[in-house]
C-alpha cells in the first residue's frame, strides 16, 4: 500500500520546510509514503528547496496555471508513482500533518473513496464570522448539488483512493474542491468527513484577492460542474421556470380578451409568447445536453480503462526523462 503526499505550491520556499516537517513518515495499514511537490511556477526557489527536503517526486509549471491544474498534474504524477492513496494538503501549514491518518483509515477500512478534512468551520478559531458564514453557505449549497453530506466543501486537505482519482476529471480553472465533490457525488462515489485539526495561518490566501472574488468564481464553478454532470434537471428545471412565467402574460391577456378589451393589451400577448419559445427551446437544450453527457461517460469510462492499461505497460526509453527530471535527482 503506497501513499503519495501531494503538496501544491506556489511561492512557498519560506513555510514549505515546517509543512514537510509535520508529515508522518508511517501510518499503520500504509507500506510506503512518498511526498510529491507541485510547483506551480513558483518565482522562488520553491522546487530546490523540495529537492534539498528529500522530497520523492517535484512536479514544475513553467508558469502559474492555478490551482486546480496543480491538482490534476499532482494526481496525474501520483498515479504514475504507483499511488494506491493521494493525499491532498496545503503547503501553508494549515493543516496538521499528524492528521493524514486520520483521513486515510477511511479509505484503508474500504469505507470510503473520498475523506475530506472538516475543518469545524463553524467552531473554528482561526476563522473570522464572515469567513464561517460563507462557508457553512457554500458547503451547504454543494450538499444538495452532490447530494453528499460534507460539513466543509471547500476543505483541501483531502484523502483519495486510487480508484476515485482514475475517475475523477477536474476542467474548472479555479479550485479543484467544488468541482470535485459534485462530481463524485454524481459518479456515486463513497464520500465521507473527518474531524481535523488546523493551525493559524499567517498569510492570505493566494487563491483569491478578495472574498467577493471567492464568491463570484466558486459560484461559477459549482454552476458549471452542476450543469455538466446534471443538464437534464438544470435545462429542463429552467425551461419550465420561463415557460411557466411565460404563460402568466398570456393568461392576463386571455382575461381581458375575453371582456372584450384585448386590442390594448397585446403586448402581453407578444411578451408571454416570447418567453413560452424560449422556454421550450432551453428545455430542448437540456435534451441535447444530456445526449452529449451520456456521450461524456462512455468517454469518461474509456479513460479509466486506458489509464489501467498505461499501468500494466513498461514506459518508453523516450519517456523516461520526463520521469526523471520530475523527481528528485539523486533519490533511490
């Protein structure tokens, strides 16, 4: 039983020597722990400082993507490392190293695909009252869009199974959290949360600039993932909402037709039509839509077994560098 560590990073050459220093370096039911460090075109020496840590695998963006593509080259690279379990966690400290078994026993008792750290955002001291509220909204929001029960939606300190992360595709460009729980709550992945620990953080978020911002993209994010793996119930649910708002201005202009005075009020009629159309041509988008995302899981389902098929190859003597200069020189 393999477990990769992955820590995506951003700058973090100052705070990410006291984060490797709070892994566990053995975990009951687990054989091996292997740290992976995602580099995402950090300006500092973050990789050279990984490398002098003895980091096993240090994965580079040339520039900064983000972090939900530092999430995909992580789980990307920790799946070629052999991971039967990737760990996801913040390279600012926030969370407590010691707490990765408590996160895994989950997935170790087959419980569980899916842990996600829950913070106690509501009880949490080193959240301000605004930061709690919007958090409780947004996790609460993602419950009934997945249909899971997770207290802390946008939590990144998270535990995956091999299994999940073959499933799993992330596409948003902003954060990986939302878009991830929603979709394995739609693929019927197991999903649980586990009481964790965190630490103070002396530094702000480098996700995001303000918290309107936050609010904006998060929201688009789980507008997007919802829509992608639900546009059945999406287009449909909306096409009915116009359609039924459309009929009111037909009706009103019906009434006064039928008391002789519908010459002035044809433009209920116009209006009421309008909106009927649109309305029925949103819900044949939805149609359409689902026919391309039963399309999308026959894809989905062809990349899993691909992946499987990758595993059981011997890797191209022109692959290997790659390989090689994305991990630790000189590690054995």
């Amino acid at each position: 039983m393999k477990l990769v560590i992955q820590i995506p990073c951003l700058n973090e050459a100052e705070d990410l020597p006291a984060t490797l220093a709070a892994l566990p370096r053995k975990i009951d039911g687990v054989d091996t722990i292997e740290i992976l460090v995602i580099d995402d075109g950090s300006t500092d020496n973050t990789a050279q400082v990984a490398r002098m840590w003895g980091v096993h695998h240090v994965v580079r963006h040339r520039t900064n993507r983000g972090l939900a593509a530092a999430f995909r080259s992580g789980i990307d690279a920790a799946l070629a490392a052999g991971a039967d379990l990737i760990v996801n966690t913040d390279a600012d400290g926030q969370y407590v190293g010691e707490d990765i078994a408590r996160i895994v026993a989950p997935i170790l008792d087959g419980r569980a695909d899916i842990v996600v750290g829950d913070r106690g955002v509501g009880n949490n001291e080193h959240f301000g009252p605004v930061k709690r509220r919007l958090q409780e909204l947004g996790s609460a929001i993602v419950q009934r869009l997945a249909n899971v029960q997770v207290s802390d939606a946008v939590s990144g300190f998270r535990a995956i199974s091999r299994e999940a992360a073959q499933r799993i595709n992330i596409t948003t460009e902003f954060s990986y959290t939302t878009d991830m729980l929603i979709q394995a709550g739609r693929k019927r992945l197991s999903i649980l949360s586990v009481p964790i620990r965190t630490n103070a953080t002396l530094r702000p978020s480098r996700l995001f600039k303000s918290i309107p911002r936050f609010i904006v993209n998060t929201g688009i994010t789980m507008a997007r993932a919802y829509t992608t793996y639900n546009p059945l119930r999406a287009f449909v649910g909306l096409g009915l909402a116009i359609a039924f708002v459309g009929i009111v201005p037909i009706i009103r202009f019906l009434l006064f037709y039928l008391q002789g005075a519908g010459d002035g009020h044809v433009q209920s009629l116009v209006i009421g039509g309008a909106l009927l159309v649109l309305g029925v041509m949103v819900a044949v988008m939805g149609v359409l839509a689902d026919l391309i995302a039963a399309n999308r899981k026959l894809i989905e389902a062809s990349l899993v077994r691909l992946r499987q098929i990758e595993e059981r190859l011997p890797a191209p003597a022109e692959a290997e560098e790659p390989v090689v200069s994305a991990r630790r020189k000189g590690a054995a």
